[in-house]
C-alpha cells in the first residue's frame, strides 16, 4: 500500500497515469467539453504558481462560495498545489454562516462565481478582517479554451484582472 504525501501528489501521479483522459466535463455554450487529467494538471499548477505570485503563503486558507463545476475542481486543486486551505462553502449559506466561516477561519480570499456573490463580499468586507482579495470564476463564453501548452505562470496572471473593490480587498477573475 503506497503512502500519499498529500492530496496534490495523488491527483498529480493520476494525470501522469491518465495523461488524455476526460476528468471533467463543462458546459460551453450548448456543448459539453472535456477537460483531460492533464488539461487540469497544467491549469492547476499554474493556478498555484499564480496564487504563490499573488503573495499566498502556505497554510493560508483560501475559500470556495461557487457551484460545482470545473472551475470548482481546478480552483480546489490550485489551492492545494499552493500548499494552502482549501474552505468549501455550501452554495445556500446564509449571511450570518458565510461570515462566520470567513471569519473563523481566517480567510484570506474566496474563489466565487457570479457577480452577486462578489457585490456580497465585498459589502461583507468590513466583517471579514482576513480578507485580502476575490475571485471571480469567470463564466463568459469562450469559443475554444487555450492549449494546455499555452498556459503558464505568466499566461496565467495576464488573464488576472485586478481590481479594487474596496481599499482592502482587490477582486481577480481567473478565465
């Protein structure tokens, strides 16, 4: 029986195994497109390269308020590769809940996936004295997504659009 040093290291040893294989599947306009093990792979860890340039230190927690989809899969990966806290939030939380888990676990920024949900942090920030940044999983309509052969650190943080919701809290969206 083999010993897994983290959840991370499982995934990755598996992308390697199924390199071509479906993983996932998301909804582009009205067809359903796979992601492969190693499509994710690769936009993972430039996820993590990208939060690690972003200033995410080990063992920050990050949180997860968005519905389940492939952004969900590749935003919990690219957290965990950043050697971070993964929070998943239950979608139909309520204000109160969503505070007190930001708040309580010490936040440092959430992974959300419409624009309400961003307007509610951001009206939420001044509760939620951990919080550094959002963001946004982008859930505009793409014609073909970017070979996994483009993607990198840079690619990946060209595609992050920083503004400020606040003085505080900056707002990314990932795409």
């Amino acid at each position: 029986m083999s010993t897994w040093p983290s959840i991370p290291a499982v995934f990755y040893a598996q992308a390697r195994r199924w390199q071509s294989r479906p993983l996932v599947y998301g909804k582009r306009g009205y067809h359903w497109r796979p992601l492969t093990w190693s499509q994710v792979a690769l936009r993972a860890r430039a996820l993590a390269a990208g939060l690690a340039e972003l200033g995410v230190e080990p063992q920050a927690r990050l949180a997860i308020w968005a519905s389940s989809s492939p952004e969900w899969v590749l935003s919990d990966l690219g957290t965990l590769s950043a050697a971070a806290v993964t929070v998943p939030i239950y979608e139909a939380c309520s204000q109160d809940e969503l505070v007190y888990i930001l708040r309580e676990s010490a936040c440092e920024g959430v992974f959300v996936n419409s624009a309400e949900r961003l307007e509610l942090l951001r009206s939420l920030s001044p509760y939620l004295p951990h919080l550094k940044w959002l963001i946004t999983l982008d859930g505009r309509e793409a014609h073909d997504p970017p070979q996994p052969a483009s993607l990198s650190v840079s690619f990946l943080l060209s595609e992050l659009e920083v503004t400020a919701p606040s003085a505080e809290v900056p707002q990314l969206t990932v795409r």
